[in-house]
C-alpha cells in the first residue's frame, strides 16, 4: 500500500478515494471472522489434501470434510482453495 511504502497518507488517500479516518480504521481493524474461517479452512483443505499423497481431488476432499469431519460447506468452497 502507498502508506506503507513511505508515502503521506493524505496522498494515498487522496488517490485512492477514501477518507483519512476510514484508512486508520481499516488499518487498525483486525481480520473478520469469514477471513479467519477461509484460512482455517484453506489450512484444513490443504491438509487433507496432503494426508491423501496429493491424490484426493475437489469431490475426495469435500467428502472427508463433509462426511469424515462433519464441516458444513458447499463443494464449490472446496474447488475455489484446490
């Protein structure tokens, strides 16, 4: 982000088109709840995934974690994190 890179914050929100006060409470907020739920979850997926030798795909995964672990998800959640 330009703020980052060690430009004024004024001329990065200016470019960017939001307000001073809206670009500190976007920094200073922590992650939400779905973006912890879609590491933990890319985590797992990539886990089973290994567990199997890399030979399970998108329908082998979605079933381990639908029917062996008990997560509740649509299969395409699964083939957007394969």
């Amino acid at each position: 982000m330009m703020a980052t890179e060690g430009h004024p914050v004024q001329v990065a929100v200016r470019v960017l088109g939001v307000s001073e006060s809206g670009f500190y409470a976007w920094r200073d907020r922590g992650p939400s709840a779905r973006s912890i739920r879609h590491v933990l979850l890319t985590d797992t997926i990539r886990q089973v995934h290994a567990a199997s030798s890399g030979v399970y795909g998108i329908r082998q995964v979605h079933a381990e974690l639908t029917l062996g672990r008990g997560m509740r998800l649509w299969h395409g959640t699964v083939s957007c994190r394969v």
